[in-house]
C-alpha cells in the first residue's frame, strides 16, 4: 500500500459544493491549494457556505443542476477529480417529494459518472448509510445484505435511489472508470440545515434555542451514530484520493451510537435551555405509513484498514462546536 493522497494544486470539481458537507469539503482543498469548482443549483446549497472564500482566486462557482447533462459534462472535462456530492437529501425532503428526488438522484448522478469516464475523471461518489434500510445486522458492513420495505413507503425511495447510484458507479468502474463510493452516517456540525445532514440536531437546537417543545419522534430509544463534520471530510478525501480505495466502497462514520433521546437531553443541556423534551408520533412530522430504524452504526474496519481513516472527534466535543455555530447562526426564533 502506497497510503499516498494526491498532490495538492489540482482542479477539482465539487457538485453539491455549497451544502453543508460539499462546503466542508471545498474549505480543506481550497486551504490545501487546490483549484476548485463548485456546481450548485441552490436549492438546499446556501451561498453563506462558501462566503469565507470571497475573492479566492481558487474558489468558482457555477450555478447550475447536476441534470443538465451539457454544464455537468463541460465542467468534468477539465477536472481530473470529481466529488459527487449534489443529490436531494434530508428525509422529509424525500417523502414529501419522491418523484423529484429519485429524478435528481439517478438522473444526475448517471450524467457525472457518464461525462467522468468518457473524461478519464476520477469520481468520489457521496452515498448513505440509507443504503442498509431496515437490516438488523448491526453494526452494518459494506458487504451486507440490505433489507427495505414496500415499495409505496417513499422513506424507502432514497435508498433505492442511492443503491442505483452505486450500481452505475460499479458498472462504469467495470469500463474503467477509476470511482470510490463513501456512505455517510449521520454527519453533524457547523452549517447544519435540517433540511439535509444533520437534520435531527439541527431540530433539536432550533427548538432548544426557541424554547419550545424539543420533539423526539417514537419512543427515543432508536439509536444512530454521529460523526463530526472535519471527520467525515477527511475520510471522504483519503476515499477520493487513495489509489488503494478505487472500486471501493467505504463506511465513514462513528464507531460509538447514542439513542435520540440521550441526544435530545444532551443538546437541551449544552444550550442551558428550559425546553421540555417530548416524544411525539412519526406521523406528527412525516406521512402516515413511515418508517424507521431501530439502529444504525457503522462497521468501521474496511476504512481503517484500506484508507487509514477512523473517527476521532468525541460526540462531546462535537456536540459543543456544533452548538455554539447554532446559537450563533439560528437565534431566538428558531423553531426547527
């Protein structure tokens, strides 16, 4: 194993560049010296992301959507990296409108591996540890089985949507094109918008800071791992770069889980506030018919051994620099 990244100075190409984690992203290879490009449609993406960077001669950006199959392939061909991270995100987002979602996610995705390989590019695609549904294997590995329900539960859309995705990444990587697949759990930190990553304790902070009821959906003691935001960009770059990680597909998260209603004490507690916490219906928040997932916690090994990369920020830790960004950024009358 050559353990060796890329060298800095490349031009990269970043879709999605302006959500929470594509701006993470954007922030260390520009920091890094990196000629990077941002294709963003907005519409979960915020400019404030990428506002530090005003003036960066490194830094463009292109408004635009990652199913215009013309800007997607002009841009990826002249960007030897691709990180594929522009996709409809956030669960509510998803069952409230499917149709739009699989369309963004597959169609778009289809256009960057299409113009990538016939560009020679190297493509970082951005999945989700959706991808496992409902299995109880837990902790989930990247070989195991992945089990969803029927097919008229829409929660059940994304993951088929990002499994389609990583079929087309395998099947071009099987025409040589040189792709590695990251799958997410539950990234938090500065930036979160609950309309995508993040989602749980963005809500929870916006409802600790508004002093209203903090609302934990069932019965709380659904668990899930979170990673902090600086953890999952390096895993992501080490998958992006490794010349051991092509054709491979990654877990990049927390090795530790928390139930929701730990989680919820845990952020009342780190903003000082008077909320009561409250368990309240799925159907109070998502249509009737949803469904969750008990556990979600990733098997760590594959990462560690092939990219070097196991997280290190302490939930505690995180917890705290992520509330503060909150208290800065949401203000009294947040009601997330």
């Amino acid at each position: 194993m050559s353990g060796k990244a890329a060298a800095s100075g490349r031009r990269v190409l970043v879709t999605g560049g302006a959500g929470y984690i594509g701006s993470h992203i954007v922030d260390r290879l520009v920091e890094r010296g990196d000629e990077v490009t941002v294709l963003d449609d907005f519409s979960t993406g915020s400019e404030r992301n990428l506002s530090q960077h005003a003036g960066e001669a490194r830094l463009r950006t292109v408004r635009g959507d990652v199913l215009d199959a013309e800007i997607v392939d002009r841009l990826v061909s002249s960007h030897p990296l691709v990180f594929h991270l522009a996709a409809a995100v956030g669960v509510r987002h998803i069952v409230e409108r499917p149709l739009e979602s699989v369309l963004t996610n597959v169609r778009g995705t289809e256009n960057v591996l299409a113009s990538a390989h016939r560009a020679g590019a190297r493509v970082l695609l951005a999945s989700t540890s959706e991808i496992y549904g409902r299995s109880e294997a837990v902790p989930f590995r990247e070989e195991g089985d992945r089990v969803l329900g029927p097919t008229w539960v829409h929660r059940w859309s994304y993951s088929t949507a990002k499994a389609i995705d990583e079929h087309l990444a395998f099947a071009y990587a099987e025409r040589g094109l040189r792709v590695s697949v990251v799958r997410y759990f539950n990234s938090y930190g500065p930036r979160i918008d609950e309309r995508g990553y993040g989602s749980v304790i963005a809500r929870f902070a916006g409802q600790a800071l508004a002093g209203v009821p903090i609302t934990v959906h069932g019965d709380g003691r659904q668990t899930r791992s979170f990673t902090f935001v600086s953890d999952t960009v390096r895993g992501t770059i080490l998958a992006a770069e490794r010349d051991e990680a092509v054709g491979g597909v990654f877990n990049i998260g927390s090795a530790r889980e928390v139930s929701i209603g730990e989680l919820a004490q845990r952020i009342r507690d780190g903003l000082r506030s008077a909320s009561p916490i409250e368990l309240v219906p799925y159907e109070s928040y998502y249509p009737k018919g949803f469904q969750d997932t008990r556990r979600r916690l990733p098997d760590v090994a594959r990462a560690r051994e092939v990219l070097g990369f196991e997280a290190t920020v302490p939930l505690e830790e995180g917890l705290e620099r992520t509330l503060a960004w909150c208290r800065e950024h949401y203000g009294s009358t947040a009601t997330r």
